[in-house]
C-alpha cells in the first residue's frame, strides 16, 4: 500500500504551495494597508513647528514627470495627512508662506495607496539670495 507523504511532501506540491500562501499573504497584507494614506511632519531648520505650511504632493505619470495632484495644509503641530494618495510614487515637498521651502522628496511605495508615514521631518529652509 502507497503511503500519501511522498504525494504531499514533494517539491512539485510544496514549492507551488509555498508561493500560493505568499501570495495570499501579500494580497491580504496589501488589503489591510491600501488606505492611500501618506502622513508626516514638517519642521523649520530650527526644529520649529511649520504651522501654516503646505505640503505638494505630486505623483508620477506616464511619461515620468511628477504632475501636482494635492496640497495638504500643516497642522498646528507641524503635521500632516494626506488620505487619499492612489500612487504608487510620489513626491512630497513642504513651502512655507514665507517662501521657505523643503527639498523635495520622491516616495516609492511597494503598492498602489499604500499607507505610510515619513520617518523623517521634511526641513524648510529659506532660500539663497
């Protein structure tokens, strides 16, 4: 009588097994995580808050070219949020109304309206003249 472990216990069934759950996993992961929320905080070269800034927020299209698609206001406490990003780059940017503005910073993400907060502060700093 044939035992069912070589059947099931093979390459041939736990490699495609194997990419099957990863690729479930994924697919639930990107669920969970597909807000389109893009939040962060923006700061004065002197660690200020930047209250009365806005944030761009730019997307990629076709062409590569970044096109404008939002400017978000900055918070009281130098915080923004952006709930409805469908990209999956962006750049992000923070001017104040004083002219001072932040680097500009391109934001890959892994999927389309993934939810993610920038780690570092976007720093405006007042320019040369």
């Amino acid at each position: 009588m044939m035992s069912w472990r070589p059947l099931v216990f093979n390459r041939f069934v736990l490699v495609p097994g194997a990419l099957a759950l990863a690729a479930w996993g994924w697919s639930l992961y990107a669920a969970a995580n597909a807000g389109g929320r893009v939040g962060g905080s923006v700061a004065r070269a002197d660690g200020a808050s930047a209250a009365g800034a806005v944030v761009v927020i730019a997307d990629r299209n076709i062409t590569s070219n970044f096109v404008e698609r939002r400017r978000v206001a900055v918070g009281a406490d130098g915080r923004f949020l952006v709930d409805d990003n469908a990209s999956h780059m962006i750049r992000v940017q923070a001017i104040a109304p004083d002219g001072a503005r932040s680097e500009f910073r391109i934001v890959r993400l892994w999927f389309r309206a993934q939810n993610m907060e920038l780690t570092e502060p976007l720093v405006l700093r007042t320019p040369a003249r």
